[in-house]
C-alpha cells in the first residue's frame, strides 16, 4: 500500500466524518429549539437588524445574576 491509497483513504474517511458531524449538529439545533432552550431564528436576524439603537438579543447574563444575588 502506497501514500496515495492512504491519502485516498483518509479523505474517504475524513469525508464520512465531517458530513456525520455536521448532521449531528445540524439534529441538535433543531432539538434545542424544539425544546425551547434557545431560538437560533433570532440570531439569524442579527445581520438583518444591526442598527445601533436596536434592542440586544439576549440580556447580559452577569447583570442579571448580580441583581438575583442582592434580592
């Protein structure tokens, strides 16, 4: 067996991974939202809607775990 059937090989199997890879991402994605742990349509809108005054997506986590802890 020479480099170029390695090589052939490799890229084969390099292949195969990244496209399961990609699908397993691809199936968490859709869980997540489905679940309702986060909303991905309102980070597709970020290039959308990019003005200055435009109102955040998420709040600042920090901010609001140091207003929890002073109640």
């Amino acid at each position: 067996m020479d480099i170029r059937n390695l090589q052939g090989y490799a890229s084969f199997f390099m292949t195969i991974f990244l496209v399961v890879m990609l699908y397993g991402y691809i199936v968490h994605l859709y869980r997540s939202e489905k679940k309702g742990e986060k909303d991905y349509e309102k980070y597709g809108k970020i290039a959308l809607d990019d003005e200055v005054t435009s109102k955040p997506i998420e709040g600042d986590s920090h901010t609001k775990n140091e207003s929890e802890e002073h109640k």
